[in-house]
C-alpha cells in the first residue's frame, strides 16, 4: 500500500507573571491606583512584628489618626501584616494611612498591596498576524491562551512526513531523526534507509509517474511546512510561530518519489516511539506525539493497528489527518485506525473545509484552511490569506532558498493538534495519551459554522484545554476518597451523597475520577444521578494504558442535584485489576 501527504495544493504569549519588587526598608511607596490593603513590616524589635494584636491594635490607631478604618487582616509568611482599609480607598487616601505608618520608627516599610497579571505577550514573528488559525476569535485555536502555561518544553513531536530541509525558522528545535524509505530510487538519496532524514524533494516529472491518474507536480516540502506549525521557533522576529514552540521537531522521512510504503510507515512509528527495528539504531530522543499528515485509501489494516497500539502503550500520543476526499473518514487509513486522533479540517469561517473527510470517527476539528472556495475552480488560488502559513522552501525540485507559504489539508489541521498535545504533555506530564484525547475532546467549542458529516467534538481549543489539565477543580466538601477494589468481570460503585444545593445540577456538572487500573481498556465508568440516571464518562477506550485521571464534564441540568450520585465502574474483562481512588463532584 502507498499513501501520499494530506494538503491541498499550495498557494500558498509567552506569559510572564511578575510582581512589584518588595520594597526596601523605609522606602516611599506612593499608590498611583486605588488601594484595598496595605503590607505593614515591622523591625523585629518591635512588639506588632510577633503580636497579630498589637498589630491590630497598631493598625487601628493609624487608620484614626487618618481618618480611616484600618484593620489587621492576617500575618503574612513573611512575617508582615496585611492591613484592610475597609474597602478600595483612592490613592490620596491610601497615602496618607501610608504616611502614618511610616513615621512610626518601629515600621520597617509599608507598601500598597499592588496586584500583578499574566503578561501575555503577542510574539514578534514577522509574519504572526496572518496565522488567523491560532488566535481569531471565530475560527482560531485559542493558542496564545495556553502560552501562559506551557509551551511545550520537554516534548519531542515525530513528524512522519516527506523529511526537513533546512530552514532558519525550524532549526533551532530539529533533533536527530531517520529516513525510513527503503527503496533508493523512492529516496532521491543514492541509498535505503540512513540516518539523514533530509527532504530530497517529492516531485514527479510527467503524468503517469506514480500510475494512472497521477500528475506530474513539484516538490511539496510538506514535512517542513508540518514542522512549522508545530514547532517554529517563536519571539526570534522572523516568520512565523509555532503552536508549540518549546518542543523538539523529530524529522521521521517516510514519503518520497510516489509516496511511502506501509512497511516504511509502520517501523517509523515504532522507532519514532521507543520501539526496536532491525537495522537502525535505537531512537535516542523517543516522541510523545506523532503526527502523521498522511494516508491512503482503505480501511485500517492490521499491521498500522499494530504499530500504533505498540507506540500509544508506551505513551506515544498518535495524530493523523482524516483525508482530503469529501468523504467518510473510515474508509481512509490511517485514520480509520484506533487509538489515534483523527482531525477535520476547519476554514476561517469556522466550518468544514471543503476537502475535508468527515463521519463519526472523526474526533477533533483544527484550523486546516482553504486556498479556495468549494464553488471556485478546481485549482485556482482564490483566498491565499485563509490557508495556513508556515515555513518551506522555494525548489521545484531539489532545495532552493527558504521561504513561508500558504497550504491547505487536513494535513495542516493535524499538526494543530499534535502541538497542543505536546502543549499539554509538557503542562501535565503524566497525561497518557487516552487523557490527552480526552481533554482535547471535553474542551473543545462548537463550531462557528456547519459540519456536514461529523467533525467530532468540535474545534479544538488550546487555552481551555491546557487551563483543564492545569487545574485541580474544588471539590466543595464533594469527594469520596475510599478505595473501592476493581475486580475482574465485576462492577462496583462508589457513592456521593450530596445536600445543600438548591434545585437542580449545573449543565456542566464536573466529574473528577481518579482510578487506579492496569488496563483502562477494559473499563465502562459512568456516573449515576440520584434517579438512576446514567451519564457515560468512559467506554473502554484507551486500550493497554493504565489509570485515569481525569476531569468529565457533564449536562446534568435534567437531575435533582440533591440525592446519592455514585461512580459506577465495570471491569469487562480478566487479567487486569484495580481500584477507584478518589472522585468528586463540582456544582
């Protein structure tokens, strides 16, 4: 079998949370913004410094002699005082309590209690305000968001593509990869398969080249344009900014001259993944995500199946594209296979892409772009502006200068995903890869637009996903956290019971579950209402990866919120065993 790259043709904030340095002792502190509370330090010889009612007493007097009602709040860890002025006063009046304070010898230094924001800093990419597909409100991913937290450090992304050619805006997150094309003339490269993974070029000379129906065309560089929407270097005032820019790219070549062999694809997800193959030196860098902009007609076969069980058991989350054909996406591989993330492609409207394949596998949509409208002439470049940019090369053939531009595909939309799950495995490093799909999946928002078809959860939104797995949610006094044993071919709940809370459950009702399971392939968790009702979190997905940690959301609006709600878990299979830990519930 031969698979080909999923674009169309080409027509184509770091957050910084900073405080106000503490002042020095008897510095003048003057409030330029109304003040809620002061930060008192007294010199240690100094009763108020060790008596919270000296203090108090301290704090009163002061504030009488300004004419204002200042009280001790609480010790800091510091050991300063925090004082209340009784509610948000003007900078004037804050000064003059400021004032007596400091007169006072026994007064080290006061200081207004400022307040300190996330700084989120849009990057100075020369070419990030065309990169609609991260931050338009519409149709974008939401990604500056999530660059408050994380941005993707510590994480390498296989891109299992056409290879790298090099390119100043890439190179400073390239790590060692692998050419995986056997067959020399398929290379362009003189020999099998080395350890360059260099993009020799893809382009067919005639008609005919690669059989019947086939185009002559040029050389694509796709795998570079993947790179660059994962991982572009980023605030280094130069083209564009990938989604996440901290981690390493992994250049895996798999597609050359007439695309790539199955056999070449299936070891380059093993290796890139951890996984031993015959001949090529173990992978000294293994990837947590893959992502393969790729495929072919036809259902899953078993030897991808097999491949990318083995990656995602060893913690490897797998992104493929869902195809360019209008089409339903399970006829498709690899993106009719399990265990992976099959993304649509979404346009700038907020709706499915023209191409885009579709159906009820699909299980995220990303930005992917159109370089035209459905109704437009097959092969006119009609709206360059709404693909999405990213790094390549101006060859035709072999390498020429670099260069950025415009590509549309489910290709382009994968890679969204695969950065946002380097984004989340690099914020939460204990994520598998059934929990980075999962809060993928939960977070996601509706659509702006239509999606014929099916395009899964909706579109992917990387602020409310990274923020998801960032946060521990309260609990409100709401948690069982007895041990309840998982047997074998058993089931077993665990109850909740809540009172308190007038009429009924939210629309989003958060369910934390925290279950400790070899094997969560073989597990159905649901939440039952105090009716009876039954709310499904978890269907035996996930395969061989161990334990759950995760927060579901549920509409629970139809139910009495007061009552016994229970996690009930059923273990469908022998072999494997467990415990649920924790869980709770957030109203």
């Amino acid at each position: 079998m031969s698979v080909t790259l999923l674009a169309g043709s080409a027509t184509a904030s770091v957050a910084l949370a900073t405080e106000n340095p503490a002042a020095a002792p008897a510095a003048t502190v003057v409030p330029t913004a109304p003040v809620e509370n002061l930060i008192v330090g007294y010199k240690s010889s100094a009763t108020e410094a060790s008596s919270n009612t000296a203090a108090a007493d301290d704090a009163a007097a002061k504030g009488k002699k300004a004419g204002k009602k200042a009280k001790f709040d609480r010790r800091l860890g510091t050991g300063a005082a925090l004082v209340n002025l009784g509610g948000t006063v003007a900078p004037a009046a804050a000064a003059d309590v400021i004032a007596q304070f400091r007169a006072d010898p026994d007064v080290a230094y006061v200081e207004p209690d400022t307040r300190a924001y996330a700084m989120a800093v849009t990057p100075n990419d020369t070419e990030y305000a065309k990169q609609w597909d991260l931050f338009e409100s519409t149709a974008g991913m939401n990604v500056p968001g999530a660059w408050d937290k994380t941005t993707g450090s510590g994480v390498t992304v296989a891109v299992i593509d056409t290879g790298y050619v090099a390119h100043s805006d890439v190179a400073p997150n390239i790590v060692s990869g692998y050419d995986f094309i056997s067959t020399a003339s398929e290379a362009r490269d003189g020999n099998g398969r080395d350890g360059n993974p260099a993009d020799e070029g893809d382009w067919n000379a005639t008609d005919g080249e690669c059989g019947t129906g086939s185009k002559a065309s040029n050389s694509s560089w796709h795998g570079t344009h993947v790179a660059g929407t994962i991982a572009a270097a980023t605030n280094n005032s130069k083209g564009v900014a990938g989604i996440a820019y901290g981690a390493k790219i992994q250049p895996v070549r798999v597609l050359g001259k007439c695309g790539g062999a199955t056999s070449d694809i299936v070891d380059a997800i093993t290796w890139a993944s951890g996984g031993s193959v015959a001949g090529v030196p173990a992978n000294a860098t293994p990837a947590k995500v893959i992502n393969m902009s790729l495929g072919g007609p036809g259902a899953c076969g078993t030897s991808y199946q097999n491949a990318i069980n083995a990656a995602v058991a060893r913690g490897t989350t797998v992104v493929v594209a869902a195809g360019n054909s209008n089409a339903n996406a399970s006829g498709y591989s690899p993106a009719s296979c399990n265990n992976v993330i099959n993304v649509a492609s979404t346009n700038r409207a907020g709706e499915r892409s023209y191409y885009s394949n579709f159906g009820s596998i699909i299980d995220i949509a990303a930005p992917g772009g159109e370089t035209r409208r459905a109704t437009d002439t097959p092969g006119t470049v009609t709206t360059p502006e709404n693909a999405i940019l990213s790094t390549l090369n101006a060859g035709t053939t072999t390498p020429g200068a670099e260069t950025y531009k415009p590509y549309q595909g489910t290709s382009m939309a994968a890679p969204h995903i695969a950065g946002l799950a380097a984004l989340l495995k690099s914020a939460n490093t204990s994520l598998t890869p059934a929990q980075i799909e999962s809060a993928i999946k939960t977070n996601a928002r509706p659509l702006a637009g239509t999606c014929t078809g099916g395009c899964g959860a909706g579109l992917a939104d990387a602020a409310a996903t990274v923020a998801a797995v960032t946060s521990t949610p309260p609990t409100s006094g709401r948690e069982n956290t007895t041990d309840y044993a998982i047997a074998d071919n058993a089931t077993v709940e665990s109850p909740i019971t809540v009172t308190g809370v007038t009429g009924n459950a939210p629309a989003a009702l958060k369910v934390g579950v925290n279950i400790v399971h070899s094997y969560i392939g073989d597990l159905k968790v649901d939440l039952v209402a105090p009716d009876g009702s039954v709310y499904n979190l978890h269907n035996r997905s996930g395969g061989s990866t161990a334990n759950i940690n995760q927060v579901y959301t549920v509409n629970a609006s139809s139910e009495v919120a007061n009552g016994t709600w229970k996690l009930r878990v059923n273990d469908n299979a022998g072999g494997d065993t467990g415990k649920i830990d924790s869980w709770n519930l957030t109203f």
